[in-house]
C-alpha cells in the first residue's frame, strides 16, 4: 500500500473512527510499525472512552484496544500492557463481553511476543480465560486464534 499522506485524505465524518479500529486490525496483522506510528498518534487523544462505529450502530470497546495493538506492533512493552489493562478496565465496567475476550487475547499474544519472566504464565491465564467465555458466546474464530496462541504458549514452555 501506497501512503502518501499519513491517512489525511480520510474524511472526519461520522466513519472516521471506525476506518481507524479496521486500519489498526490491518496494520496489526500485517505487522507495519512505521504505519502503526502514525495511527497511534490519530487515536491517542480518545485513550480512555469506548470506539462507537458508524452512526451509533455499535461499539467496538475501548479505544485503548487499539491502541495497545498498536504499541504492539512497534515493540513498545510497556505502553501495549497499560493499554490493554486500561481497555480491560473499561470493557468490564461496561460489560462489553466480547471487547473484554478480544483484549484479553491481544494481551495475551503480546505478552508471548514479548517474552519476559512470567509473562508465558500470565498468558495462558488469560487465554483460558478467552476460550471460557468463547464456549459460552459462541465467538468460534475468536476462539480458534485463542486455541492456537495456547498451543504456542504451551510449546514455549
């Protein structure tokens, strides 16, 4: 992908903050720090309050979600984790069930990623965690994703 513009020809209307989870989704998979920088810096001013989609339509939990993939992404530890524990925060006091299971498995593939003492443990707290309330929700792929990060966790042990 061609970017030329650090997403500023992106019209700020009513879809701006939902073009930014799906392009945080993409740049997450796709692993692209230089573009995470710059979509970091876009979403940080809504840390702390919840991503409404659309027109209202829904809502995609906590912007701190996104942006700890982001700070994933460009290896930055310290930032991911508190905004992951921020977002978790968040999602439970909403209970937004499916948000909270989504960052507690992003937290968990961060916290194998990053590798520090415990941290293989503490994932694999939090992706039993994940494949509890995917069982009961019905949530299959997100299951799936917390099923193959158990079997990695495992197989670092």
């Amino acid at each position: 992908m061609q970017l030329v513009d650090d997403f500023a020809a992106m019209p700020r209307d009513g879809r701006w903050a939902t073009c930014l989870a799906y392009l945080t989704e993409i740049c997450a998979a796709l692993g692209d720090a230089p573009r995470a920088a710059i979509l970091y810096e876009l979403l940080l001013p809504r840390a702390g309050r919840n991503l409404v989609l659309g027109n209202g339509s829904g809502c995609a939990g906590a912007v701190d979600r996104f942006l700890g993939l982001l700070a994933t992404t460009m290896a930055r530890w310290s930032d991911a984790q508190r905004h992951f524990a921020e977002a978790s925060a968040l999602n439970e006091r909403t209970g937004a069930l499916m948000p909270l299971a989504q960052t507690r498995h992003d937290l968990a593939r961060m916290l194998l990623a990053r590798g520090f003492p415990g941290d293989r443990a503490r994932a694999a707290e939090l992706l039993q965690q994940v494949l509890a309330t995917t069982t009961e929700r019905g949530l299959v792929a997100l299951g799936r994703s917390a099923d193959v990060l158990t079997r990695l966790a495992r197989a670092r042990a």
